[in-house]
C-alpha cells in the first residue's frame, strides 16, 4: 500500500525587507510533525527569488550558513513533506517554482487532489510537461495557465479552484503579493496571524505562529483566498459556501501538535476527551494507563482522568527519530520502531497496563509496541484507540489509499487484540467523533466510507513508476 502526503506550508510578507528565510525556518520547524522527508523555502527579495530545497529535516537541510546565505527579503514561503512511497526524491521537493510570461510564482500545497489523475491528463494531453508525481504541479500548471488569460493572480487562482476538487491549503507568492487559500471543504488547517511589527505570517497551524512570534488571527475560512499585499488583507470569497465544511478530524486525532487549535477547536482538548469517551465506552481493570508517544499522551491522560487509574510514563521516545506513520515502506517502518520507543520496566512490571495509541493501521506497529510492553514485564495489555477502526481509503491526504493492508478489513476486534497480543481492544466509537471536532463539519470518510468527493477511479501518483516495477517483476 502505497502512502499519501500530509505536509506542512508556511508564508510570511513584511512590509519593510527583513530576514524571511530565518522566520521560515522556524516556522517550518515547527511544523516539522507534518512533514519529515524534505522541505524547502524560497525567499521574495524585490522580485528574485532565492531557494533552498532538499531531502531531511528542516535542521538537516537549513544549517546556519545555508540560512545566511538567503538575501533579506519582504516575502518567503516553506513547505515541509510528508514522504511517499516511490516519490522520495529531490524533483518533489517544495515549494514549486514557476517563471511565466507574466513574471513569478512559488507554490506550496498541504492536501490531495482527488481528481489529480484526471486533471494531469488532459494537461499533458495539451502539451504540459510534468517534472514531478506531486499533485502541487498540477495546481501550479492550472494557476498559471490561467494567469496568462487574468488580470491579477487572485483571480487566477480562483478561476483554478473553479477546476481543483479534493484537498488543498495553499501558500502562493508573486513578486508582489502572498496569496493563500483553503479548499470548499476545508479539508486542512490553514490560520493566519501578525507579529508587534506588522509581519503577516499564514501557517498549518497556530504553534507555527507563535514559534516566529505572532499573534493568531483568525483560520482561513472553506474556500476563502486570502491575498497581503502592501495594501494589506483582501479577503475573496466566492467559492465560501459552496461545500459543506470537512475538515479531517485526523487532523485532531493525529496530525496536529497539541499546542495548536484548528478551527476553533483545541487539539489537545479533543483529544483529552477521546480518552475519555474511551474510558466510558471500553472500561477496563488496570493499575496504570499510559500513552504511545506522542498523540497518545493526552488521550491516556483523558482516560485516567475519567476513569481514575493512575496516569503513568510507560514509553519513551527517541526524540530524532521520524514518525513510523510516515515513513516511506513497510521495511523501514519495522525498523523505525526498533529503535524509536523503549519502554520504562518500572512502570509496568507486574502490572495491568492500559496502553492508548491513536490509531492501528496495519498493525505492525502497535504488535511491537504490545511486545515491548510484555518484554518489560506487564502483567495485562488493555489496548484503547482513540479513533474509530480504518476501514476505507483516503482520497484527502491521510496514509491510507487502499484497504488492502488494513488490519480491521480483515479481522474482527477480539481477532486483531489476539494478533497484537493485547488481552483485550477498544476502538473510540464513530458517533464519538462528533465531541471531538466540536460544531463545525468534519470528514470520516476513511472510518465511514462516506466521501465527500466524487472517488477517483486512478489514485496513483506515478504511473511510470508503477509500469516499471510491473516491467521487474
């Protein structure tokens, strides 16, 4: 099963030059749980543009003489990608520049088009020539096509977005303006804020604003286009409305740093009270509960809050190492967890442990973690969930595009308990999803089934690839 990206973008202007790539990189920095297989920052100064892109982390790819050798400028964008399989390499890398008729553009894109085969198709079918398997050259193609027949780049924009379908949060800069925009569904997060000297920063995520020292403003709305300019903020909107708001409740379950609030909505509350709807729905007898490092924490600690056993530190994490969720193949995932999480045979020896972790996709993962456990001597595993089971591919940019591997299409609940080596297993409840993501709409669809989209009948980034792996075997 091949794996989806869920990235990471970030925008700043200033009115006055300043040193953008350095506010990027702390941006991006912070933002680095979206993403750690590349990233990338291009840098505004007066019209020229200057960039850095590469695969590994933003600290790998950004030392202190890479950082300086940035000119000052008033505008830069950054992008942090989350890895696929077959797609690791340095022509995916973000933000994708373009050189038009009509000057610049530099592009970064969080999300996943659902109709990104269809689109790439009848644009090389019209003489497009593609240098990446990412869906953003698309959208950068369809932009620019379209700013070539417009008067400005918003309006270019959204004449695409009239075309786009599926997943997308998008920073874009022009030699004069720094543009982003949020899909009809709002699918991803995108937030905008200001710093004390009046510097417009546009990020994932609100920890990515108070990591460069401004002030959340407001979320950017479904289907809004937001443009700063030395003007200042113009908002468009006319693709608001158009589609009932959903936001991957993921994002709450996973994705998001605790620290951050999407749309009103506290990560680290949703997720303090998944655990303890857990504890309501499936109870258990144990003298500890502990969490998987790190989305797990705040659930362990709603179901101890709830239930009132002892909240405990069962697991530690290496702190360098990525998240298995992300990592490119299914050998380097075994190996990951290997070295990423030891767990403290002090707290659990002997002892019944109530052991929460936010998702079983496969279950190869969570099989060693209950392993790890049992090495260190825990007498019971109570394994708890805090999402519902994945039973249906994701055509919005989460890591399930098949479900073919996927450990609940194939087993019953006690059967999976008895693969993992868990005593017993409790997934959070579907209808439980709703005290999590709050009032506003959110998409289940890889719990339910139920898309908000058309499902696209070709879901592969690259067919070349796949056509050559066939030629192998």
């Amino acid at each position: 099963m091949s794996l989806r990206e869920e990235c990471g973008v970030f925008g700043v202007i200033s009115p006055d030059p300043v040193a953008a790539a350095g506010l990027c990189y702390y941006g991006l920095y912070a933002l680095q749980h979206r993403g750690q297989e590349s990233c990338g920052i291009v840098v505004n100064d007066d019209g020229v543009f200057t960039s850095h892109k590469d695969l590994g982390l933003v600290s790998e790819v950004f030392s202190s003489e890479m950082l300086s050798s940035f000119p000052e400028g008033t505008m830069a964008v950054g992008h942090v990608r989350y890895g696929t399989t077959g797609g690791t390499n340095r022509r995916n890398c973000q933000p994708i520049e373009v050189n038009h008729q009509k000057g610049r553009m530099a592009i970064a894109h969080n999300g996943n088009l659902s109709n990104a085969a269809e689109l790439r198709n009848a644009l090389e079918l019209s003489g497009a020539i593609f240098h990446t398997t990412s869906d953003t050259e698309t959208i950068a193609y369809i932009v620019t096509r379209e700013r070539l027949k417009s008067s400005s780049i918003e309006e270019a924009l959204s004449k695409a977005m009239d075309t786009l379908d599926g997943a997308y949060s998008l920073v874009l800069m022009s030699p004069q303006k720094l543009i982003c925009a949020r899909d009809p569904y709002g699918f991803r997060p995108l937030c905008y804020g200001q710093t004390p000297d009046g510097i417009y920063v546009v990020a994932s995520e609100s920890c990515a604003l108070k990591a460069v020292g401004a002030e959340f403003v407001r979320d950017v709305l479904p289907g809004e286009i937001l443009v700063f300019s030395k003007n200042g903020v113009a908002s468009r909107k006319e693709h608001c409305g158009r589609k009932q708001k959903k936001l991957c409740v993921f994002e709450y379950i996973y994705f998001a740093r605790p620290d951050s609030v999407i749309d009103g909505v506290s990560v680290h509350a949703a997720r303090l009270q998944a655990g303890k709807i857990l504890a309501k729905t499936h109870p258990a007898d144990a003298d500890i509960v502990i969490g998987v490092p790190d989305s797990g924490l705040d659930a362990a600690l709603g179901f101890s809050q709830e239930s009132g056993i002892p909240y405990g530190i069962g697991l530690i994490k290496n702190k360098y190492i990525g998240r298995t969720f992300i990592s490119p193949g299914q050998d380097n995932r075994l190996d990951a967890v290997k070295i990423k999480l030891s767990a403290i045979e002090e707290s659990v020896k002997g002892k019944r442990v109530v052991l929460i972790d936010d998702s079983i996709v496969r279950g190869t993962t969570s099989g060693r973690i209950v392993r790890l456990l049992r090495e260190a001597g825990a007498k019971e595993i109570h394994m708890r969930i805090s999402a519902p089971p994945f039973l249906h591919p994701c055509y919005y940019g989460t890591d399930i595009d098949s479900s073919e591997n996927l450990i609940a299409c194939k087993y019953s609940v006690p059967e999976i308990a008895q693969i993992l080596g868990a005593d017993s297993l409790g997934y959070l409840p579907a209808h439980a999803l709703c005290a999590l993501a709050g009032s506003s709409g959110y998409c289940s669809a890889c719990f339910s089934g139920e898309y908000p989209t058309a499902i696209p009948h070709d879901t592969r980034k690259d067919r070349f690839e796949q056509k050559l792996s066939e030629k192998r075997n």
